[in-house]
C-alpha cells in the first residue's frame, strides 16, 4: 500500500488552463504539505495544513488554491496555468508531535505548462 | 528567510569509493535529515538528527549534527551503484521533528557512481 499517492503522475496542459492535482495519504499523519520542486532540483515548501487547518502559505501566488476535505486529504487546485508552474509538485505527510522530522513524500506530479 | 548551502552540487564517484557531503546554514538549526530522492521518485528519509554532535549511522551511511548546529555531513561508506540519485539536508529550527513543515531544504548532491 503507498503512504502518500498523488495523482496524475504526469500532467500535460495549456496555459491558462485550470487544473487538480489529489493527494491522500494512510499513515495517519495530522499534516499535510505541498512542495514545489524546480527545475534545479530545489524543494521549496508551498503549503502546510494540520488538521485541516492552513499553517503555512509560502509566498504562493493565490492562483494556486489548496484544499484539506479531511485529514487524509489535501488537493491543490492551479487556476490560469502559467509556463513558469512547470515543475514537479510532491505532497507530504508527517505527524507534528510524535513524527520527529519523519516527514513522507509521494512520487511526485510533473507538470508541463505548453 | 533562512538558507542552507549544500555541497558538492555534483559528484561522479567509483563503486566501492567513499562519499562525503556537507550542508551548512547561516542560522541555527534544531534538527537536521538527511533524505534521498531516486529518479521520478519523492524523497525518502535516511537519517534524522536531534541533538549538536550526534552521530548516527544507517548501514552504509552515516550522517553527524555539528557542534554549532549550522552544519552537518553525510557520508556513504563503499559506494554501490544504487547510492546513485539526488541527497538533500533539510533542517528545521524546532527541536524534535518538523512542526508543520518549517523544513528548509539544500540544494542537493547529485551522485553519480560508476561500476
């Protein structure tokens, strides 16, 4: 069973389009994350939710919108898709008091704005 | 915001060498991990560290927190070509885990091993 699976795997689009990325997670965690990972490889934190809550919003354009229907759930909706979200996007998970820094990731959705 | 500085960026080494790589930050860090990612996979933890000095190892890997807790190293004991993928530190200013994903990632080590 995989703990964290994101879905697409790959996501091919047009700019301006709208577009879902999902994540689920069965570990149990409490928290959930997206990342952006660039074309060098750079993993920078997007989003972060505990318990459904928003705690972090990392200087993200409000195109990208995400949402938390539970604990084991946190989608990322893009709005009017723009060449420069090509990246591969990887949702997280881990526990905040008792994970210790155990944090997992998905494979990854790798995006291509055309 | 705070940064750290992995290095070296890239590394082609021979199965059976010895691997070392270093991340350093300008500012404190509480917990240091070390992940690894595989081609068209996410990130995978290695090693954790919590407390300034400790030195934990992994089968092969051994990762250590520096004495200033502004550094810490990893290194890969007799490579084997299936070392080969991208490492990551990542540290965090809480003690004990990551407290709602305030990780901040290096750069990254590429490594190459050929058999």
């Amino acid at each position: 069973d995989t703990a964290v699976s994101q879905t697409p795997k790959y996501l091919v689009t047009q700019m301006g389009n709208d577009k879902s990325i999902k994540c689920e997670q069965n570990l149990g965690h409490d928290t959930m994350y997206w990342y952006k990972q660039d074309s060098k490889k750079f993993l920078k934190i997007m989003f972060s939710y505990n318990n459904k809550e928003l705690i972090i919003n990392e200087t993200v354009p409000n195109r990208f919108s995400p949402k938390s229907p539970d604990k084991a759930h946190l989608n990322l909706h893009i709005n009017s898709l723009e060449l420069g979200d090509s990246a591969v996007y990887f949702c997280a998970s881990s526990h905040s008091t008792t994970g210790r820094g155990h944090m997992f990731f998905g494979s990854g959705t790798q995006l291509s704005v055309l | 915001g705070q940064q750290l500085n992995q290095s070296p960026q890239s590394m082609f080494i021979q199965e059976g060498e010895d691997v070392s790589m270093n991340c350093t930050s300008s500012s404190i860090f509480n917990t240091w991990l070390w992940y690894k990612q595989d081609p068209g996979e996410g990130p995978v933890l290695l090693i954790a560290l919590y407390k300034a000095g400790e030195l934990t190892s992994n089968g092969r890997l051994t990762a250590q927190f520096g004495i200033t807790r502004k550094d810490s190293f990893l290194n890969i004991s007799a490579s084997i070509p299936s070392d080969v993928g991208i490492y990551f530190c990542a540290g965090s200013p809480n003690a004990g885990g990551t407290s709602y994903g305030k990780l901040t990632f290096g750069q990254g080590t590429i490594l190459t091993v050929h058999p």
